[in-house]
C-alpha cells in the first residue's frame, strides 16, 4: 500500500503546483474514490485534470463496509468475507434464514484503499492532493477551495466533507448510529463462520435502540459490535464493557483483541440537497446518500455515483440532480417514530423480520420494492405510532 501511494506522488510529480482544475474532488473517502474512478472510466471526462484532495494518507484500515448484493459484484475481488445466511435476534424471538438470493459481504478499507488507488493512477490527469480543507465558496461560474497550503478553483466541485448544519434545526429528527466494534480472537469456537448476527437485541436496551451485530470470520475469530440507534453518544468504556459482557455470557473464555474500530453515522431525513448549487455537489454521507433508516452508505454511494455521472453528461446544472424518492419519506416517519419512542427500536425491527420474508426486507432496504410490497412491510410495524407520525407530518 505503501509503495502504491509513493508511485502516485511522483506520478503526480509538478502537479500541486497546478491550482486550476476542471473538477475538484473534496475528500478521498469512499464517495470521493467512488466518483473519481467513474469518471475516470467514462470517455467523456477521460480528458479533465482531476484533483482529489484529502488530508490522510488512507494507508490504514480505517473502516469496514458491508451490504447485500444479488449475485457476482464489481467490487467482489476485494471482498474479503460474504455470509449466506443471517441469525436476527430480539427478546422472545429468533430467526436464522438464508439470505439467497443475496449475500452478505464485508470490504475492508484498506483493500478499498489500495484497490483504488492502484485503478486511478492509470489515469494522468487525476492528482492527488496531501492537503486539509478549510473552506469551499461557489459563484456562478466557478468554485474556490481553500486548504492549509493554498487555494484552488474548478467549475465543478463534489465534496463530502462532513457538515453540522442538519444538527442546527428541528424539522427533521437527527439519531447517531454509533459504536464500538472489536475484532477477537476467542479460546472457545463461539462463532458460526456461515452466518452473521445482523441484530442481536437480547443485550440490556437502556430506553434505547442497542444490539449487537457480529461478523464471523471463523469459529474463534469475528468483529462484534456494540451498536445504538440514538440521539447521544456512549463514553468509550459502556461500549467496551458491553462487548466484554456479550462475550462473557456466550462463554468465549480468553479473549485477544486484533483491531479496534470506532464510529458514529448520522441518521436523519433531512435534506442535505438543498446545500447544492449549480457547480457544489456534495457527496457520500454529506450529500445524504447514507440510508437514513439503517445507516448502510457504501452500495448506496455505488449507485448514486453511477446515476450522478449519468447526469453529468446531460451538462446541466448539478443541483438539478433529483435524489428524492418515496423512500424518503419512509425513513422519515420511521426516525419520527424511532426519535420519540427510542426505546421500541428492538419491537419495530422484531415485528420486520418476525412478519417479512427475508427477500422483501432487503430489497425494501434497498429501495428497490413496489408499493404493495412497501404497505406489507408497513403493516408489520405498530400502526398506532406511523399513523401518529404521518398525521404530524401531513398537518
């Protein structure tokens, strides 16, 4: 990985003395890659001198994506784990089911990292930038961004760099899916290597939205998480304990921790769009693209990128980019409920999975569900609290 990156500075060589460019890419995360590669795979803008600026190196595993995918997948050489079948628990009851037609898999930043990296420095007019942003300005015509070293411009700019904005209101309900998440190494077999544990609610709720989720590696080796869907973060050592807790009571005797990972993904409906202009176009968990209802963001950032760079070639204003669907609102209602009433988070994902098969749960999740399939999945919550929800956002 290393080797890779240092390439890639010499192959940009002269390049950070160049400030102007046709696009400017504002962080190199997974959106930002995403995009860059798109680009760069597409004739039309084969040609652009492309900037991507992100003040990390990305030489570290920093993160884990994981999402469901019907078949074989563009990504599916740096996969490094995928499940077929997953184990959902809640109080009073469980259910272990294949997930066929899909699988369950698991990219490991670091190979996402290296895989792209290695893809975009085929491409000489992309540069990399080493650099912290301080601040992004549009006009009509152009955009500025402003880094501890210089200034740069671009008609066009993708940032996804994380704004605070949404936390400043009150009409739409802002939850934190946060957590702590280990990887073990247990003296016992405890893990099931075929399954993952997608939910397991049976740990002390606390008035809030808590479970664990476990991605096994083998019988001795798994990440395990200790996961809340709620307004306020935990003090590092309520997640730790729980996990050592969850691991005491399953019986997994001595316990080694390989790596450690922590996060926190805001979860809310509100409309990041409207920050776009006709040359500002934010990305990834900044432009919205997180699923709000879940916190799932890296296949959904896959699709918006292909349907983005689609309308990139129309050449019309970026802003006019429509990112709305009736998924929208659902998440919406689902946050309204699961902002006011945090403690029946596990009873509303029970009474999905208890009343859904597995197929129309994933593919509702996905957005990709008709409106008969949407009302089955809706009628399987608490009526009593959507209906309250709905008629508050109605009137």
């Amino acid at each position: 990985m290393q080797q890779a990156i240092q390439s890639i500075s010499l192959f940009l060589g002269a390049v950070e003395k160049n400030k102007r460019f046709d696009i400017i890419i504002c962080g190199g995360g997974a959106a930002g890659l995403l995009l860059a590669n798109a680009l760069s795979n597409e004739t039309a803008f084969q040609h652009l001198h492309i900037a991507i600026i992100e003040k990390e190196k990305k030489n570290t595993n920093d993160r884990t994506w994981c999402f469901w995918e019907e078949g074989e997948g563009k990504w599916d050489e740096i996969v490094s784990n995928s499940w077929g079948k997953a184990l959902f628990k809640a109080k009073g009851y469980r259910s272990e089911f294949d997930l066929a037609p899909y699988k369950y898999k698991m990219i490991k930043g670091i190979d996402f990292y290296k895989k792209l990296y290695l893809l975009l420095k085929k491409n000489k007019n992309i540069y990399f930038l080493q650099e912290e942003i301080e601040g992004i300005s549009s006009n009509l015509d152009n955009c500025s961004v402003r880094t501890n070293a210089t200034t740069y411009s671009a008609p066009r700019v993708f940032s996804s760099i994380p704004t605070t904005k949404f936390k400043k209101q009150n009409q739409f309900p802002v939850l934190q899916q946060h957590f702590i998440g280990w990887v073990v190494k247990t003296q016992a077999p405890i893990f099931d290597p075929k399954s993952v544990i997608f939910m397991d609610f049976e740990v002390p709720q606390k008035n809030n939205t808590r479970f664990m989720y476990v991605l096994p590696f083998s019988k001795h080796e798994a990440l395990v998480e200790y996961t809340l869907f709620s307004k306020d973060l935990l003090e590092d050592k309520e997640y730790e304990s729980a996990i050592q807790a969850y691991l005491k009571d399953k019986k997994a005797g001595e316990v080694s921790i390989i790596e450690k990972e922590k996060g926190s993904i805001p979860m809310t409906a509100y409309d990041f769009s409207q920050h776009n202009t006709a040359n500002l176009f934010h990305i990834g968990t900044a432009g919205g693209w997180t699923k709000a209802s879940t916190g799932f963001t890296f296949q959904k950032s896959v699709q918006k990128v292909e349907q983005l760079v689609a309308f990139m070639k129309k050449n019309k204003p970026l802003k006019d980019f429509k990112q709305k669907s009736k998924f929208n609102f659902y998440d919406l209602l689902f946050l309204d409920v699961l902002a006011k009433h945090n403690g029946e988070g596990s009873l509303l994902f029970k009474q999905m999975f208890q009343y859904n098969p597995p197929k129309r749960i994933f593919s509702f999740l996905e957005e990709k569900t008709s409106l008969w399939q949407d009302v089955a999945i809706m009628r399987s919550f608490p009526i009593r609290r959507f209906v309250s929800a709905l008629i508050k956002r109605l009137f």
